[in-house]
C-alpha cells in the first residue's frame, strides 16, 4: 500500500479551478480499484491519498493528475506493508 502526501504549491484559488479534473482523475482510479481513499487535509494545504500498487506505477499514475500536469502539487510518496487492517480490506493487501 502507498501513502500520498499531496503538496498544494500553488494558492488554494489555483488549486479549485482544477478541483472538478483532479476528482474525475482520481474516480477513473477508483474505478479501476487502485485508489483506497482520499482527500483533502486540514488546514487544506494538501490532500492524502490512499493506494494500491508499486510505487513506480502510482508515480506514472500521478502524471495524468491535473494537478501535477499544471504544477499545483508536489508529491511524497510513501509504501507501508500493512499488516492490520479491517475487515473491509481483507483481499486488497
């Protein structure tokens, strides 16, 4: 599993004209079952996303993000062996 820390570098007016694009990229990945969770932090500076995959293939996923396509955001990516979780994830780790 990976964890994605969204950086904003951009001021939040920047970051909400891209907001509605930046949700139907990270949807098509719900879709296809790799993203777990997301959303925005608090102070919004950033969001944290949740995923399943290597970490090479989330960096290519990233890419298509309009977000980083617009240079709004920097990542940190960080993968962890999740070895408790809930009963809702049992078959996805």
């Amino acid at each position: 599993m990976l964890i994605i820390d969204v950086i904003y570098t951009k001021p939040l007016e920047e970051i909400d004209k891209y907001l509605v694009a930046h949700r139907a990229f990270l949807q098509r990945y719900y879709d296809l079952g790799i993203l777990i969770a997301s959303g925005p932090k608090n102070p919004r500076v950033g969001g944290i996303i949740i995923a399943l995959g290597s970490q090479e293939a989330i960096e290519k996923i990233l890419q298509e993000d309009p977000f980083y396509q617009h240079e709004l955001a920097s990542y940190k990516i960080t993968e962890f062996q999740a070895v408790k979780y809930c009963e809702a994830l049992k078959g996805m780790v």
